[in-house]
C-alpha cells in the first residue's frame, strides 16, 4: 500500500521524476547561495580597497585627524 505524501514541486512533464527535480532545486539554491557569498566577498574586497586608497592621500589623514580632534 502506497501512503499519499504531500509535496510541493511541480509534477514532472517529461518523465522526469521527483528526486531529481528536487535535485535541480538543490543545486539551484547552492548555486544562489554561492553567487550570494561571492557578492558579498566582491563589496568586502572593494569596500577595504577604497578605505586603503583613501589613506594614501595625506590630507585626508589630516582632515580625520583634526575631526577627530574636534570631538574632545
């Protein structure tokens, strides 16, 4: 006897059964979730690539000191 189970993804059209469309959905969300890291690493890289660039330019090492100064 065969116990009905509830699922939520599409039925197959072309013969295809259900593992392996769970298995394209699987490697859908590995996919996004790696595309996800790598964008985040790529602001991270750019984000410290642009802090580093502006502390090359000493007058804005001055212009941060003397804020900062202006705090006490």
């Amino acid at each position: 006897m065969k116990i009905p189970t509830l699922c939520l993804a599409p039925p197959a059209i072309d013969g295809k059964t259900l593992p392996e469309a769970s298995a394209r959905a699987t490697r859908r969300a590995r996919r996004a979730r790696a595309l996800r890291r790598l964008a985040a690493f790529v602001l991270a890289a750019a984000v410290l690539a642009l802090v580093f660039a502006s502390y090359l330019g000493p007058d804005m090492m001055f212009t941060l000191a003397t804020q900062v100064w202006s705090c006490f």
